[in-house]
C-alpha cells in the first residue's frame, strides 16, 4: 500500500495520545478509518464519569 493511501488523523479538540500511536489512521480516504486510544476522557483530559462506565463508554463513542 503506498504511502498516500493512509492519512494520520488528528485533533485539536482531543489530548495528544500519550503513546507512539495516532489517534487514528484513514486508509483508503472515505473507506476505512482504524481509531485507538479512544476512552472516556474529555477534551482537557479529565476523566468523564468517573466510576460510571456508561457515560466513558457514550464519552468515548461521541469523540470517534
């Protein structure tokens, strides 16, 4: 796969990942996209619902 088919996806709106990895990559523009990292934080990095996985998991389902 060449080089131009994988666009890295970022975002200003999201804290920078803390590992070696993006927060996403689109492959194939407008056919696949791979996500990682996504949990339930907001955009300032603070923990959403802490102690409630259903408002991490709707957090982290609304930043994809």
């Amino acid at each position: 796969m060449a080089g131009s088919d994988r666009t890295v996806i970022t975002s200003s709106q999201a804290p920078q990942p803390l590992g070696a990895y993006s927060l996403g990559m689109s492959v194939r523009p407008g056919k696949l996209i791979y996500i990682a990292g996504q949990v339930g934080i907001d955009s300032n990095g603070t923990l959403v619902g802490r102690g409630d996985a259903a408002a991490q998991t709707r957090q982290a389902l609304e930043k994809i």
